[in-house]
C-alpha cells in the first residue's frame, strides 16, 4: 500500500471494522453467551466483545499516531495540525475508553469503586477537552491555513518573498 495521499490509513480503518465486527459476531453466538467465567455477568460473550471494543481503541490510537507523525513530518503549518490532531484524539479516545471499560465493569464492581473510575476519567475527559481548546487557540491559523491547501489540491509554497527581495539587491 501507498503511503502517499490517504490511502495509508485503509489498514487502520478495516482494522478497526473487523475487530468490531468480529466482537459483534462472536458475542451474540449462543456458546459465548451461556459460558460465564466464574460469575454469572461475566460471561464469555461479554469478555470477547470487550476485547473486540479495545483493540479497536488501540487500533485508532495506533492511527491517531501514524497521523500525528505524518503531519509533523510534513513540517509548518501541518506541524500545529499535528497538535490539534492529537489532542483531538486523545479526547475521543478517552470518552470511548470510559464507555468500553464502563460497559465491561459495571456488572460486578462496587458503588465506590466505580465513582473512583467515573471521577478518573471526568478529570481525563475534562483535561482533554481543555487540551484541544488550547491547541486550537494555539494553532488555529496554521490549521485553517493546511486545511485550505489540502483541500485546493495545489502544493503548499514557501513564502520566498523575502528571498527574492535579498536576492534582487
């Protein structure tokens, strides 16, 4: 596969298509459902479609980071997309990551230890938000300015007004 346009993310996508899939698949067969594994609401059918909704979140960070790192490399104004980028994603894996984990540990954790976890993840969702805020604030300009060129189709240009100004005396 290309690593030129966007065709690199494709392996990432289907990745994450086929691992939710897959959970989906597996958890609503008869056997996953009636093997429990040590306590009735844990269930086999639970665990795997667990394991299905996490590998897909770390799927999507690995993307978030081949994402981040192409950008970056990609220098100027793409460098503050990066940021931006990964804040972003860092929000939508942390409010994902409270769902799955929440979804899997509802059924047998106590009272107390679940208001731990949800203010956890309150201060991380908060944080994260508060992250892209900043990013934004930070990087807005350069943003719209990547945004703008990777949407004209025409090749990002250095500003050589300066060099042809040295260079003409």
């Amino acid at each position: 596969m290309s690593d030129t346009g966007w065709s690199w993310m494709g392996k990432y996508v289907i990745g994450i298509v086929v691992a939710l899939i897959i959970g989906a698949a597996l958890g609503n067969l008869g056997l996953f459902k009636s093997a429990t594994l040590g306590m009735p609401n844990l269930t086999a059918a639970t665990l795997v479609q667990f394991v299905a909704h996490v590998t897909a979140l770390m799927i999507f960070a690995l993307l978030s980071r081949s994402l981040a790192i192409k950008l970056r490399a990609g220098g100027g104004q793409h460098h503050a997309a990066a940021n931006i980028t990964v804040a972003i994603m860092t929000l939508a894996l942390m409010a994902a990551g409270y769902v799955v984990l929440s979804s899997f540990i509802d059924p047998f954790t106590a009272r107390g230890v679940k208001q731990v976890i949800n203010w956890i993840f309150i201060f991380g969702i908060a944080g994260s938000a508060a992250w892209v805020g900043w990013a934004l604030y930070n990087g807005g300009d350069a943003l719209m300015a990547s945004l703008k060129h990777a949407f004209s189709g025409t090749p990002e240009t250095k500003n050589t007004d300066t060099e042809t100004h040295h260079s003409s005396k």
